[in-house]
C-alpha cells in the first residue's frame, strides 16, 4: 500500500523544532534573496525508520553523508549560501576532514607546570589552516546553515520547511537532494509504544514512503532547479530508472551511480541526454573528489538555467 504525501503529513506530528527550523530558514533565505544571492539547498545522510514510538530499534539506511558533505563545501566554493540538511552524526562540511581519531593525531600537548598547550603539528598546520580558513568564512559570513534530522518523519517535514522557504528565490534556488532516504515505512498509528518483545519472532508490515519529489518539483518549489540521487547496484537498469524518475516528477537533473564505483563515477541524466563524469585511479589515489566534478557541472547548468528563465 502506498500512501499519499498529505496522509503521511497528516498522520506523522512535525519534530518538537520544527518552528525553530522554520525562522532559521526564513532568516536565512531571506538574507540571500535581498543580496541576490544564489542558494542551494543539500540533503545528506540517511534516515532511520522507528519500529516502536519509544524507539529502541529502527531499520536505517547505508550513507555515511560524504557526497552530501563534501558537495557543500564545493558549492560554497562557487558562491552559492548552503543550507546542509544532514543526520545526526553523518559527516559535515568541513570537519570531515579531521573525522575520528585522526583529529587527536593533528595535536600535540606540552605541559608546563599547572599549564597545557595543545598546538597543531607542523606537518599538518597548513591543511588544518586551510580548512579553517575555509569554515570561518561560511560562518561569519552566514553562507552555510546547518540542520539535522534523524528519522524518516523529521526528514520530511524539515524538507517541506525548507522548500518553503526556499520558494521566493524561484530559479536561484538549487535542490541536490543526495540524502538516502527510506522507501518504506511503518505507519505511526501501527507502531509499538514500547520496545518490541524478543520472546519470539516479530511480524513487521511496511509501506511505501510516498514519493515527495512529486509534490516538491509541482507545488513547494516550482521554479527551483532540482537534482536527484539514483543509486543501483544493477549498471543495466541505471539510465532507465533516472530517466523514468525525470518523465515521471518532472525535476531538471538525476545524478545515477552503481554502488560500488560511486566515489569514481557519476552519470548526469536529463530528459534529453546522459553522459559520464569520472575521475582517473591516479586522480583517486591522489585524494580527488567526484564531487569537484559534480558541483563544477550543476553550476554551469544552473547558470544556463537561469538565464533561460530570464530570457522566457
């Protein structure tokens, strides 16, 4: 059975922060629409599925957040304001580079008396600069906002806030829709309250998540230019399915890619076209990122898009 966007919304209560990710957003938008300011909006991350109310256990999906990550700081790079929608605990602009316990092995601590100085080895002073740099300027120029959510409901109805919000800056807006999110669900009226017994086996029934990119492409963000994720594991179906998803939602790009050659290989599909952007395994061993391509690709698209717009 597959439900309709307005029951999903209808049966699923907003997150408790929703109001203050609201007038975040607003704020933010409005900022860039007054200064004429090109925005895009990045989703990243998976989303969890509850199987009770008081959660316990949750089914989740495979993203750790680097294509969305790493593709903020892409954009910021060519002008636009990012707002980055991520998960709880995925990876974020900028402090992925220093994830885990590889930030530890950057620092080194002198102890003098009562007194601890903790510096950044020589080694390393220049890439954490960089990156520093980098993430002072998004910040104090109020170019990246950053919000979070966890489970499949809170990613919904922060994506509908967001497009909201993002709806007077019409063509200047981008959606790079790269989180993974769940394709079924368990209706919240059929969810356990408490922690699901293990005295045997349980019988869990799931739905389908209605498709959003519908309701997003022809009624939340109409004029936006809107890019989709299709991610397979069979190569033989992948251009068909992002062109079925482009004729069927009606959006502007899908960015197809096979699991396993993912960070490697990207295929940009249109209505009209396809073609691939790859990196090289030596500019893979030397630390390139698919997602300089990618981004460097959807601006250029984006300014045509644009200006045909105007034009018309």
């Amino acid at each position: 059975m597959v439900s309709t966007w307005e029951d999903f919304y209808a049966k699923h209560p907003p997150p408790q922060d929703l109001a203050q990710n609201e007038q975040a957003l607003k704020e933010f938008t409005r900022k860039h629409l007054e200064a004429d300011k090109k925005v895009v909006l990045v989703t990243s991350g998976g989303t969890t599925v509850p199987l009770e109310h008081n959660t316990v256990r949750f089914v989740d999906n495979f993203s750790a957040g680097t294509r969305g990550s790493v593709s903020a700081e892409y954009f910021l790079e060519h002008g636009y304001a990012v707002i980055f929608m991520y998960r709880v605990k995925s990876l974020e602009p900028f402090s992925r580079h220093f994830i885990g316990q590889k930030f530890l092995d950057l620092l080194h601590i002198s102890e003098n008396n009562e007194t601890s100085v903790i510096t950044v080895l020589p080694e390393y002073t220049q890439k954490v600069a960089t990156v520093l740099r980098k993430y002072r300027e998004a910040f104090d120029q109020k170019k990246l906002l950053q919000l979070t959510f966890t489970s499949l409901s809170e990613y919904l109805w922060l994506l509908r806030s967001a497009c909201q919000a993002l709806a007077p800056l019409e063509n200047k807006a981008i959606l790079y829709l790269a989180a993974a999110v769940s394709d079924f669900y368990i209706p919240s009226h059929e969810m356990s309250v408490h922690k699901i017994s293990s005295s045997g086996p349980p019988t869990i029934s799931l739905q389908l998540v209605p498709k959003i990119l519908a309701p997003l492409v022809s009624l939340w963000v109409p004029k936006a230019f809107v890019v989709s994720f299709k991610l397979e594991t069979d190569e033989s179906l992948l251009i068909s399915k992002a062109r079925t998803a482009l004729n069927k939602y009606h959006h502007n790009l899908v960015i197809a890619n096979i699991l396993q050659t993912r960070k490697q290989q990207v295929v940009i599909v249109s209505k009209e076209t396809d073609y691939p952007l790859s990196l090289t395994n030596e500019q893979l061993d030397n630390g390139d990122e698919i997602e300089q391509l990618i981004v460097r690709d959807l601006v250029e698209k984006h300014i045509k898009f644009i200006r045909s717009k105007e034009v018309s």
